[in-house]
C-alpha cells in the first residue's frame, strides 16, 4: 500500500507562539504584554472568520482542520476503491468536492477504515473527484 503523509502548505495556518520569557522579577515588560495581547486578537481574528479548508491541492492539509485532501479517480462504477490518507487515524467522515462529472459516491466498506485508509464507490465510470477526509 502506498504511503501518503499529509503535505503541509501553512494554507490556513496559525504559527506556533514562541516562548515567553519573564523578566527578573518575574514580570512582564509592556513590550510582552503588547506582543501576548496581540497574539491572541491574531488567534481571534483568524477564528472569527477565517477558519479554512485549504486550497484542495491533492494530499495537503485541510486548511486549519486535522483533515487531507485528496484527487480520487474512479475508474469502474460501483467499484469499492481503497482510498490511502495521511492522517494516522481512523477518519470520522468524508466531504465530497464538485466531481467531473455528474455521480453519486457512497462508502464501501466502512467497517475497513483504518489510520491508512478508506473506502468509496461512484455510481459512474470515470469520474474524478476532490475529497476532503477528516
């Protein structure tokens, strides 16, 4: 089975916070108290607004949730197709992306999810589509 990490691209990101660093006295400066308070108005703004689900480039991340996308070629309909994922754990749920073509998909085997992968079938031959799995 291939293996398929998810590709970070920092679409839709928040970046780690560095360490804070007290002073002497086991204060902190004005400067650090400007720097902390803006931090958190940067953590509500991106919340308030700005939660992402990425840019649908196949096998990256889902914007700023613990998701991955992924392009899926459907060759035969109603064939049970193996899916491989990045995410390391069992997903809970699949969104399906606008296809090429006109279908309807269904899971397969869902009892078979695994940290690996997962299952789904199309009800037309030769359909590509983006998938987000969470």
């Amino acid at each position: 089975m291939a293996n398929r990490d998810v590709i970070e691209n920092g679409v839709g990101a928040i970046g780690r916070f560095p360490p804070i660093v007290l002073s002497a006295d086991g204060q902190l400066t004005e400067q650090q108290a400007n720097w902390q308070s803006g931090a958190i108005q940067a953590v509500t703004d991106a919340i308030n607004g700005q939660l992402s689900f990425g840019d649908a480039t196949h096998a990256t991340r889902g914007g700023n949730f613990s998701s991955q996308w992924i392009q899926q070629f459907f060759r035969t309909r109603d064939a049970h197709v193996e899916i491989v994922h990045g995410l390391g754990r069992r997903p809970i749920d699949v969104w399906f992306g606008v296809p090429d073509i006109a279908c309807r998909f269904y899971t397969a085997k869902r009892g078979s999810w695994s940290s690996s992968s997962i299952w789904l079938a199309c009800d037309t031959d030769l359909v590509t589509v983006p998938l987000l799995i969470f």
